[in-house]
C-alpha cells in the first residue's frame, strides 16, 4: 500500500521538538492516521536525496542496514488490519508482513513491559548486519547500532512534531521477537518504539 506523501512542513520548531523530547510509558489506545503512521515511518527511513538512495537518517557507506516494521492492533491506524507492517523506502509504502496484533506479545517479551501493549503503533527498529560488514566487518555492526539510535531520535523527534509521544526499549528477548514478528532470524531487532497520545 502506497502511503500519503510526508509534510515538509510542520507547526512547531525543531528546537520545541527537542526541549519536549521525553521518553513516555503512559498511553491512551486513540487510533493514529495514516498520514502519521506515514510520517514516521518517512522520519525513520524515507529516501530524502535525489537517486533515491539517501535517506531521513544517516547509514555508514549509504549501505542501509536497518528494516522499520510497525505493529499495530484493530481500530489503531485507519484502513490497515491488526498484523506487522514493513516499510519499504524505494516507493515509500508499506507492505503486510504477518497478520494478528503481535503488540501485547512484544510487551512481554521486552521483560513484561506491559505499558508497551496501549499505544496503537509499536515500531521496530532491526539490522541485518551482513549489508553493512560487506564493506566494514565486525565494525558494521557497531555503525548498525549508531544507525538504529539515529532513527529512533528521528521517530522521537517527528512524533513530537505531531503531538504525538514516543517510549524506547531496549529491554526485550531478540529471540522472542524475532518469532513473535515472523521476521527473519537475521533481522536483529535494535530498538523498539511504542508510539502514541499520551495518557
Ligand atoms: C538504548 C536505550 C534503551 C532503553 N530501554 C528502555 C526500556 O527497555 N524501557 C524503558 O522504559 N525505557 C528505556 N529507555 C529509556 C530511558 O530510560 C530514558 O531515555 C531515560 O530515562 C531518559 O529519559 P528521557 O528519554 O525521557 O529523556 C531506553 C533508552 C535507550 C536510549
């Protein structure tokens, strides 16, 4: 499914967005648009360069290790069935990847961190490091893992922008993940951000 196209242009500045930047744990279930879910997804890895490969965040060598999903349960982003969604840059738009809302699941397996299951959007941040050591080794996985923080300040930031919060969580089973989301085992998942309206 194609996404709506991102807003350049938003009401609050970049420097608001930074002074009000919090990690939060306490969140209504009030549905996301598809325009937001779109524009965070864009914040995190929309192509922003001419030629398509340069994106929101920065990427060691332009190698773009890393895969945004977003999980999301019934009622919670319009038009789009509970399941696990993945982003994908090249023509900005989204494609199912497993049906079901996995996000209470998620919850437990990042240590029974059950404030997680509320907000409508859990996205997950994950490498697969074989793109990026082609080039760099062992030390791609360190460049991987700078990326992921990158990103999740970009989703930080965007949801700001939108009167939107954001918790982090880097507590979680990367087993457990891996197979609750049905994605591969050489995804690794780096972070996890659940967003939504504050409570
Ligand atoms: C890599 C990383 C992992 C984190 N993991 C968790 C977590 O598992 N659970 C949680 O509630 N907060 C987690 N946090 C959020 C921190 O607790 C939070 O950033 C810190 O308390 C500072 O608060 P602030 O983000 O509101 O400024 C994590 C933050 C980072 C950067």
């Amino acid at each position: 499914m194609h996404l709506p196209d991102p807003i350049l242009g938003g009401d609050v500045s970049l420097e608001r967005t930074i002074q009000q930047r919090r990690t939060i744990r306490s969140f209504e279930s009030r549905a996301l648009t598809l325009k937001q879910f779109s524009q965070l997804l864009w914040a995190a890895q929309g192509i922003t360069g001419k030629g398509g490969f340069k994106r929101a965040a920065p990427s060691a060598g332009a190698l773009h290790p890393m895969d945004i999903y977003g999980a999301i349960g019934g009622d919670c982003i319009e038009k789009l069935d509970p399941g696990v969604y993945q982003y994908e840059p090249a023509n900005h738009s989204i494609s199912l990847f497993q049906e079901g809302d996995v996000r209470r699941d998620i919850a437990i397996a990042s240590l029974g961190q059950m404030w997680m299951a509320h907000p409508p959007l859990t996205l997950v941040i994950t490498a697969e490091y074989s793109r990026i050591m082609v080039k760099y080794g062992q030390r791609g996985i360190r460049y991987a893992m700078i990326e992921a923080g990158h990103i999740g300040q970009n989703i930080f930031l965007q949801s700001q922008a939108m009167g939107l919060e954001a918790g982090i969580v880097g507590a979680f089973e990367d087993e457990k993940v891996i197979q609750i989301m049905g994605i591969k085992k050489t995804h690794e998942p780096l972070l996890i951000m659940p967003v939504g309206y504050e409570r």
